[in-house]
C-alpha cells in the first residue's frame, strides 16, 4: 500500500485483487469504479484508492486495468497538484483529489506500466516495452522502445531516471541512454562471455 499525507488529506493506495465487480460479497464496496481499455472482460490487476480526512473516509474509488499484472509499488502511484496518477496494467489513471472523478486515462504501454515518474510539468512513465513520457492532459508526447523488454532477470534496475537523461537496460543486458526527449545518446550492446 502507498500512503500520501496531502493537504489535509490521507490518501491510501491499495491492491485489491479480490475485489469482483457488481459482487455484494466485496470485503469493501467502492463508491466508483473505473476500467482501462478491455479490463470489464479481462481483469488482470485491481487498485482501489481511499481518502481521509481527519480519520474519516471521505471518498473511495477502485481503478481496474487488463493487460500484463501490476502492484502498487514505491513510483508506482504519484500525488500531485491535487491529483492521484495510478499504474494499472498498460494503462495510467489520472484521478481528481477533490472528487476521484477520471480525469483522464492513458495506455503508456501495450504491455506493463511499472512506475510513474515527475520530470518538469510532464510524467515518466517506466514500461515493459517502452519508456513514455505524457503531459499533464495525459497525451504521449513520446515513446522509447528497445531491442528487448526493459526487465531483468538478474537484479539489475533496467530504468533509472538521472538527473540528465534515463539509463535503461533490456532483458538481453543491452544498455540505452536517452535524454528527455526520448532520443537516443548512447547504446551499448552487451558482449556474451563465450568462455
């Protein structure tokens, strides 16, 4: 679970995978409920989302994404200019504070969207098959695949966001830089040790 202490809210972030749509059985029954592009018949990951206010649950909502899994994780989720963004699946969810009304809802990757990052006034958006970054209004401004997906089996970090450009290593151990415009400064192909 993430848990945001903003202005004078609490705002919990929570996975919630047992939850079942217009069940009477749910452990929690959310006020509203919004679904990413083929997630009403598909629903791989469920994300429900709670605000507070001096210890009093004020509003709720759960978000429900299809596509590859995901889990609420530290830069999965963002808190920000009265706004809560949510990795679901292949899809990012640009929720109100005021009100948890959708403000908007983008697919940043056609697999996976593993964290969500703030740079200047627009979001990084960590993916399996591509590195995206959105405006405010949630439009791509642009996308960055590789020759491989941005996952590693050997406890590498395939995403870091530095101060001057994103490092990014595939799944075969390739290395990419690109700077903040989604172009390519460096890529190093990784050498196999033949032995």
């Amino acid at each position: 679970m993430n848990r945001y202490e903003y202005k004078n809210l609490v705002i919990e972030i929570l996975n919630d995978p047992l939850f079942t749509s217009g069940s009477t059985d749910n452990v929690f029954q959310y006020s509203k409920c919004y679904y990413g592009g083929g997630a009403p018949e598909y629903q791989t990951s469920k994300h429900g989302i709670k605000i507070y206010s001096e210890g009093v649950l004020i509003n709720d909502c759960i978000v429900i994404g299809s596509g590859g899994g995901t889990g609420i994780y530290d830069n999965s989720t963002i808190v920000n200019c009265d706004e809560v963004l949510v990795c679901c699946c292949n899809t990012v969810f640009c929720l109100s504070l005021s009100n948890l009304e959708l403000k908007w809802q983008t697919m940043a990757d056609e697999a996976t969207c593993f964290t969500i990052h703030q740079l200047e006034n627009d979001y990084i958006v960590y993916g399996e098959l591509t590195i995206s970054r959105l405006d405010r209004e949630g439009n791509i401004i642009w996308s960055f695949g590789g020759a491989d997906i941005f996952v590693s089996i050997d406890n590498e970090d395939p995403f870091k966001l530095e101060s001057d450009h994103i490092a990014l290593t595939d799944f075969n151990r390739n290395k990419y830089k690109i700077d903040f415009d989604g172009k390519l400064i460096s890529y190093c192909t990784f050498q196999f040790d033949r032995g």
